[in-house]
C-alpha cells in the first residue's frame, strides 16, 4: 500500500508539480465542505493543476490506480458534494483562476473553473454588464455553481446557473477532453451535453473551462419591505407582482424568527415600529431594477398598489444602505442559522403557488417531535430554504424526510440549488422516480465506467467505498 501511494505520489507531481501536491493528511480543510453534520472524509492527496492537459493527466493516473477523483472548487457547497471519499485524489481549482475573456459583443465570458463569482462580477462590472448568478456566496467558484446549477435570489428574474452556461470544456474520467456548446443562444445540433453537466456535482466530468451568458448591468435599483400577517397573502401577492410585469430582481419571503435572527446579527435597524413586528408573521423583500429612475419610480408605484392590496401591513422603501444590509443579511441567513445551533439545511424547492401550504404542512410534521424549522426563501420561484434544529440523528432524519415528502406532495423536489450530494442522497433515491433514476445511473455509467467521479454523491458508491449506503 505504502509503495502505490508512493507511486501516485510520484505521477501526480509529474503531472501538476511536485509543489502542487499535498497529501490529505496534511490538507485538513479539503475533508469537508460546507454540509452540517456531513462525515469528513480523508483523502489521499489533493492537486492542483493549472491547465487542463494536466487535469486530464491527473485524470488518467488515477484511473490507472483505480482512485476515485474529488472536484474542489470554493468548497462553499453545503450538501457535501466537495467531501471526498476516503483514499481519494481532490482536483482543487484554486490555480486555474483566470478570466480569459469578456466578449462585449457576444455578451459572454470565457472563465477557467477556480474563477470566484466576486472576480467575475467586478471584471463583468467594469464593462457594465453582470453574470446575475448571486448564490448568497461570493467566494464560490464559478466551476461549483456549474457542478450544482446554483441559483440565488436573482433567479426569480434570471433563472438559475443552467440559464447561463452557454458551453464547456471538460474532461471524462478517461482523460479525454470535450467540448459543448459555444458563444451562442441556442442550438439544435445532437444532445445538449453542456446542459448535461450542468449540476451533475462531478459525478460525470470536470469542467475545466466555461462560457458563461452576461447581461446589461442596470443603474437603477431599490427595495421594499413588506411585512404581513400570514404567509397565505405573500404566496397570494407573489403570482400577482409577477403577472403585473414588474419582473423583480429579487423576491424573497423571510418568516419573523429569521428576520429577527438575521437584523440582530448584522445590527441592522430597518425603522419597522415595534407593533407592526409583533403583528408580521412575515415579509415580503422586493428588488426592483431599472436602466432610469423615471422607470424605476413607476414601477415602485405600481408595486406599492399590489403589495397593498395583498393585505401588506405596511411598505418600507428601505434607503440604499440599509437595502445592501439586508440582502447581505438575507444571503448570509446559512451562518445565522449555523450560528444558532441548526442542525442541518433544506432547500426544497414547490411550485410557488403551493408555498403557504408546503409551510404549513411542514410546520405540521415539525409539531409531531421536537425540532423547530424556520426558514425564508425564494418566494418568485418556490424555493424554499429551512433551517431545523433537531440534535437526535434518528428524530432529524425522520423530520428531513417529512420535510421532503410533503414537497414531494406538492410537486416539488429535494433540492432547488444546493444540490443532492450526499446528505440528501437517500431521501432522493427514495423519491426520485424510479424509470428516471435508472436511467440517470445508466448515464453515470456511460460517462464513467470505472464509477471514480465524486462515488457517493447522487447515487452509492461502489461496495467497500466509504460512501458506500
């Protein structure tokens, strides 16, 4: 044993540098991810490369050795898509970093995988045009939100990372390195394999460079804070906000414990009087933007009417500080909730209308035991994001799958944008239609024979893995 990882020891630092390979032991932060309660893992080696033929070169060693492959971007996911699996080699994107283009024309950007959202965003910026992927986290990678077709607030106006990953360089398990897709819109030529990879959290390739859609950076912006006395009139005023045309770029509910968790760990005073706190079950956050502020006042005109007629309690068009410090809060609401001892993560994902019920439901199941789940979400799209406190592995467990049915029932599904990984693996499999999840493992095998890519996420890993169950 000690031989063969000297060995691979040896062909990896052929293929990346002896300088860019570190053994796992000696990597502590690359067992783990960002997943609650997720088991670490312990592997091998973690590399990394700089280009993609030494990606495919890592690629074929390891195959070679028979030694399951980790994509590491950000490590910023939180289903435990970035954990590797014990005696595994981790593929860190960290060096391959670099933005190699912004096409003004095509409205495009060409970026290596290990780029961060925040890098992209000011390149992107400086050029007046924006790639609206905001997961709530700007130091991820633009290579993980690929693996998890990640979303963000903004995806009730832009759609989520799928919308935007116009094509992709990347490598199978055998090494070999394909190409899909391009700087264009559409396209009707054979299957859409970038479309494939998108979100398959490195269970097939690993995508080593992206074009990635950009879009005019509107001026004009503002936000409104609607509290109201029950959740039933968010979900009613969100189909009728939308239907008005206004095309929000952020539309969010945040139920009262979250509101008050998330203001009191940024210190934020949002000039809510006291009593129309103690009447808000919940709130209604609205972005509005516009290339002008003649546009931009119609439509907070307009939304002013419809947020009233709702049954809004009052409506706060928060000023502009105030307004960047409670989106920041909103997309920070993992580490208040992190924070205050949550236990674990659900972001299931419903058809909008059925928010109100999907809620009350699951309040239902969580008065059965005693866990508490509270939460906010996308409310333009119907992703929901909970946080529950249930410290009893087995008590938890049952709640999650709870949780997960009563999405189910309604038509939704276990994750919106996090991802399965492999916390979520077993209520997947146990929901996911069985045809569907045949034929997703008959694709897995076809990318990868040797079942080496990121085994246990998605799906078991092979016998004696240690994601094996």
């Amino acid at each position: 044993m000690a031989g063969m990882r000297h060995n691979l020891a040896d062909e990896l630092s052929g293929a990346v540098g002896a300088a860019h390979v570190v053994a796992g032991a000696d990597a502590p932060e690359y067992r783990k991810d960002e997943a609650l309660g997720a088991a670490e893992g312990e592997p091998a080696f973690v590399v990394w490369p700089a280009r993609t033929a030494e990606v495919a070169a890592v690629m074929q060693i390891a195959a070679r050795h028979r030694v399951p492959i980790t994509a590491r971007g950000g490590g910023t996911g939180m289903s435990g898509g970035a954990i590797p699996t014990d005696g595994a080699v981790v593929v860190a994107f960290a060096r391959m970093n670099s933005i190699m283009e912004i096409d003004t024309e095509n409205h495009v950007a060409v970026v290596q995988p290990g780029v961060t959202l925040a890098d992209l965003d000011a390149a992107a910026a400086a050029r007046g045009l924006v790639y609206p992927v905001f997961p709530g986290e700007m130091s991820a990678s633009v290579g993980g939100t690929i693996a998890t077709n990640a979303g963000g607030m903004r995806a009730v106006r832009y759609g989520v990372t799928r919308q935007h990953v116009l094509g992709v360089e990347a490598v199978l398990a055998s090494g070999q390195v394909i190409r899909a897709g391009g700087k264009f819109v559409k396209c009707s030529t054979g299957y859409d394999l970038t479309q494939l990879i998108t979100g398959s959290e490195g269970t097939l390739a690993l995508v080593t460079e992206a074009t990635v859609r950009l879009y005019p950076r509107l001026p004009c912006q503002s936000t409104v804070l609607a509290p109201f006395g029950s959740l039933e009139q968010i979900t009613a005023a969100v189909p009728a906000i939308i239907a008005a045309g206004l095309r929000p770029l952020v539309l969010e509910y945040v139920d009262m414990l979250t509101m008050a968790a998330i203001t009191s760990r940024q210190d934020l005073e949002l000039g809510v009087p006291a009593a129309v706190r103690e009447r808000a079950l919940a709130y209604l956050v609205v972005v509005l933007e516009e290339r002008n502020e003649e546009r931009l006042a119609g439509e907070l005109a307009a939304l002013g009417e419809l947020l009233g007629s709702a049954g809004a309690d009052e409506i706060y068009v928060l000023p502009d500080d105030a307004a960047r410090r409670l989106i920041e809060a909103r997309e920070k609401a993992f580490w208040a909730g992190k924070e205050a001892g949550a236990n674990d993560i659900v972001d299931a994902v419903v058809p909008r209308a059925a928010m109100a019920a999907f809620l009350g439901e699951v309040a239902a199941v969580a008065s059965k035991g005693a866990g508490l789940v509270v939460g906010c979400g996308h409310a333009g799209d119907g992703n929901v994001h909970l946080a529950v406190f249930e410290a009893d592995p087995a008590a938890r467990s049952a709640l999650m799958r709870g949780i997960f049915e009563v999405a189910a029932s309604h038509g939704g599904a276990v994750s919106g944008e996090h991802g399965i990984g492999v916390t979520k693996k077993e209520y997947f499999r146990e929901l996911a239609d069985p045809g569907a999840m045949e034929l997703m493992r008959q694709v897995k095998q076809v990318f990868d024979p040797l079942g080496m890519l990121n085994p246990g996420v998605l799906f078991d890993a092979p016998p004696g893995d240690s994601r094996q169950g």
